[in-house]
C-alpha cells in the first residue's frame, strides 16, 4: 500500500476548485517549520509537505460551486508519529492569517496540555518567524493577529464553559482520548452562523466506547466515515481519510506497518516499530502503531514470555522482598505474590507465589475465604523474611489490613481499580518479562491467572481485566504480582529502603 490514498477516504466534491488548497499547501511550504528534532529533521529547518500530505490537503480545502470550502467536518485518522500535530498546527496558522477575519481558531483536546501541543508548535512558527510575528501578539494560550481580530485558542474538555463560541476553524487533536462529546457538539453547534468553518479531528484509534458508556464520538465519526465512503450516505459536508492494517494483517508484519504508516521510514523511525512491536502488548500497538480499533479482549501476554524467564530456586533469606495482595470472599481468589528488590541493576526482581486460595469444584457454593489464615500467611512470610512492605488492594480488606499493622506488619495502600496506578504498572511488568529483566518461580496459578487477564484500553492507557465481569477466569494473582513488582522496583530507585518496624506475633 502507497501513502495514498489512505485505506479509508470519503468522494469529495466532483471537479472542486483546488485553488483554496494551492494557497494553504503554499502557506505551509513558505511557513512552515520543523518545531522539534525528529527523523522529518532538525528543530528550526523548513518543513516539507509529503505528497500524501498535500493530497489531504487537496481533500480538505477544495471548495464546491459557490467558493466555499465543501467539508465542514473532517476526521484524519493515522497511527502516532506520523506527524500529526504538525500538520494540525499548520492548517491552524493558515486559518488564523488568511482565513475570515474576526476568526476564531481553537486547539482543542480532552485535556489542556493535549491541546497544547498543537497550539505550541504553532506558537513556536509564529515567534520564529519575523513576517508573522510581526503581525501578532502573542500570550501563554492564545495568538492574536491585530490587524484582523482573528484569535487562536487553546482549550480543553470543559464544554459547559465554552457556550458562546463561534469558531471558525477547530483541530481537535486525539479526539479518540475525549471523555464524552461535550466539546466536539460545543463547538460544531457554535460554527453555524460562520461562513465557511470547519472542525478537523485529527487522532490515532482508541476505545470505542467513552465514559457514559456510548460509542464514542471518535469512533462514531470513524463509523460514520466508512458509511459514506462505501456509498451508504451521501454526505458532502463530512470528510474522512482514515489509515489502517488490515484487520487480519499481523501485526509484527512490516508491511502491516508499512500500510498502516503514511510516513513509514520518513516521518517516523523504522527501529522504533520494531523495538515497540516486541515491547508492547499486541491490543495496544495495534491501537497505536497500526491504527485498529480493536476489542479490548485480547490477551496481555504472550504464555511464551513468561515461561522464558521461569527460573525457581529458593528465596534468599538475606534479600529485601515486596508482597502484593490481592483479596476477595468469595467469587474471586485471593492471592500474596512476592518480589524480590533488587539492590543493583543488573540484579533481576524474582517474582514468586505466597499462597492463593481459590473456591475448588468440590467446595461448597458458599465458600469463603479464611481470613484468620490470610493474616497468618502474611505473619508468617514477614516473621521469616525481610519484607519491607506489604502492598494491598484495601477493597473489602481493611480490617485485615489494620490487624496487621498493629501486629508491626509495613502495609500500604494500593487500590487497582485506580486505572491511573494500574497502567503504568502493567507496563512495567509486560516490559519486565519480555525484555527478560525478571524470573519467577514457574508455579502454575501465577502462570494461568496471567493468561487469563486481558488488555482493556481507555484513555488511560492499557490494563489488566477480566475477560468480563462474571468471568471464571481469575486474574488475581497477576494483580498481586503486578502490585509486588511495581513496588519492588518503586523500592529500588530509593536511595536508603526504609526501616521496617518490629512485629510480634
């Protein structure tokens, strides 16, 4: 697959005049600049459209029989580092020089400092350039040019504050990562009384569904796009150009990266993909490398991974060690997983089972877990090693934990619904175990809760769930593991590990 067309792509106007295009593809070509050191080239040096950018340009700004623009809302889909954001601060500038005057351009994201790294690149062109900033005044989130009262804006998901707005050109950067559609509907409602606006997404895929539970505007919009490039609906108005893999295509797959990648080995780094294909789990780098909106279902990781790195062998009763706890009564297991601290860094964290109790087919429906046998297993590990701290998930444990502590035992707090905890822990993990910078013991519960999670993606990020709600199968003692690991090397990077208070029993 070439660069272009992209594999999705919407009929645009029949015999459209280009000669708006022309001026935007000028504009960009005589302003335009690298803001950044990146493989496209040195931070202050011209930038220089690639033909495919310059056919989408060609799409977006060609304007129907009575010399206006034809698409009024646009969605641009491509994987990261394919030059997104520049492209969008780019069309920005053009809108804010030479567009209506009295215009209003706006950056917009699901969060402000998103949005910001559209608007900061085009900040940087403008204070560069002595033409443009010339004609400007410049402050920390707006542009504003004197001559004609057109203003550019950052702003971010807080819809209800920006009733009132008439914009005349919006770039919404990762539209894929916005909470609800709020702001999208804020701001195409407030483009009705412009002449000539546009709202232009641009964003990588991501989760189909955005917090009140409904497709998300993203998603819809992408669902929209396929409907009127296959012929479905006939909409003038909208526009999409959309690059993915196929959907069957694998992923470790060059060519997959190739077809999903306009500017594969020009824009972005060829090393990096294949760094990145091994590094990340499969349902992310899908996302993001090849542009799929995939299910969340898909396993975390690779069975063959983890038993590369089994290594059993005995604890060592001079070491510093981690638990994490992960607990339940009844429908879940609960599990103590521990992780060794390593004191240098070639030393690899051995991870390794404590105990896990699990309801058994022979047990009865109301089966419990014994908490009193918990605490004792915790008493008991910490009594023989040298634990430094015992991580928990306090949900429906904290009577538990409060026992421990005044038993001398160190607990701390670590909640894994907290999705903000979980992603960068999870990551941790999975780059632990395929960069083979961890061993375990090899037991068989820790091995089968690990096969069992799978990845849910938001805007988050990545993390472990179950395959659903009422699943059978436990991921537990995966996030018990998750919870150790992620403490153990927290503990690492501390100059002097703390003192652990003394116990009894």
């Amino acid at each position: 697959m070439t660069a272009w067309p992209p594999r999705w792509v919407t009929p645009v106007v029949p015999n459209g005049d280009l000669t708006r295009a022309e001026q935007v593809i000028a504009f960009i070509n005589t302003y335009g600049m690298v803001t950044k050191d990146t493989v496209a080239g040195r931070s202050g040096s011209r930038l220089e459209l690639r033909p495919w950018q310059e056919n989408l340009i060609r799409d977006l700004f060609r304007t129907d029989g009575n010399g206006r623009l034809a698409t009024r809302t646009a969605l641009v889909g491509m994987p990261r580092k394919n030059g997104k954001s520049a492209l969008g601060s780019n069309l920005a500038l053009w809108s804010l020089f030479l567009g209506d005057d009295g215009g209003e351009v706006y950056s917009c994201a699901a969060e402000k400092e998103q949005a910001r790294i559209v608007f900061a690149d085009a900040k940087r062109i403008v204070e560069a350039n002595p033409d443009l900033s010339e004609l400007t005044r410049v402050y920390r989130d707006a542009i504003e040019v004197v001559g004609t009262g057109s203003t550019y804006r950052v702003l971010s998901a807080e819809a209800y504050s920006k009733e009132g707005l008439s914009p005349t050109f919006v770039v919404f950067d990762e539209l894929h990562a916005a909470p609800n559609r709020e702001l999208f509907d804020v701001m195409a409602l407030g483009m009705g009384a412009r002449r000539e606006p546009m709202l232009l997404s641009i964003t990588t895929a991501g989760v189909k569904t955005d917090n009140t539970g409904q497709d998300s505007v993203a998603y819809s919009l992408y669902q929209y796009g396929q409907k009127v490039a296959r012929g479905e609906t006939i909409d003038p108005s909208f526009y999409m150009a959309w690059w993915e893999a196929d959907a069957e295509a694998n992923h470790l797959n060059p060519k997959t990266w190739v077809d999903a990648n306009p500017g594969y080995g020009d824009l972005n780094n060829v090393e990096d993909f294949e760094a990145m294909a091994r590094r990340t789990p499969e349902a992310e780098f899908r996302t993001k490398r090849c542009n799929q909106w995939v299910s969340s279902q898909n396993a975390w990781l690779n069975p063959t991974h983890w038993e590369e790195v089994a290594s059993p062998k005995d604890l060592d009763p001079e070491a510093q060690y981690i638990l994490g706890f992960d607990g339940s009564f009844n429908g879940d297991c609960t599990v103590v997983v521990g992780s060794s601290i390593p004191q240098t860094d070639d030393e690899k964290p051995y991870v390794f089972l404590v105990k896990a109790w699990e309801r058994q087919p022979k047990d009865p429906d109301n089966w419990r877990v014994d908490t009193l046998e918990v605490e004792n297993t915790i008493l008991d590990f910490c009594g023989r090693f040298n634990v430094q701290e015992v991580a928990c998930d306090p949900f429906r444990w904290q009577r538990s934990m409060a026992v421990l502590m005044e038993k001398g035992i160190p607990i701390v707090e670590w909640p894994s619904t907290s999705a903000r905890r979980m992603v960068p822990a999870c990551q941790k993990f999975y780059d632990a175990v395929v960069e083979k910078k961890l061993e375990h013991d090899g037991d068989p519960v820790l091995a089968r809760h690990l096969a069992n999670a799978v990845v849910k993606v938001d805007q988050y990020g990545p993390r472990i769930v179950k395959e659903h709600r009422h699943s059978p199968r436990k991921i537990d003692a995966a996030v018990a593991g998750i919870i150790a690991l992620d403490r153990a090397l927290q503990m690492k990077e501390m100059v002097e590990p703390p003192k652990v208070p003394q116990f009894y029993i």
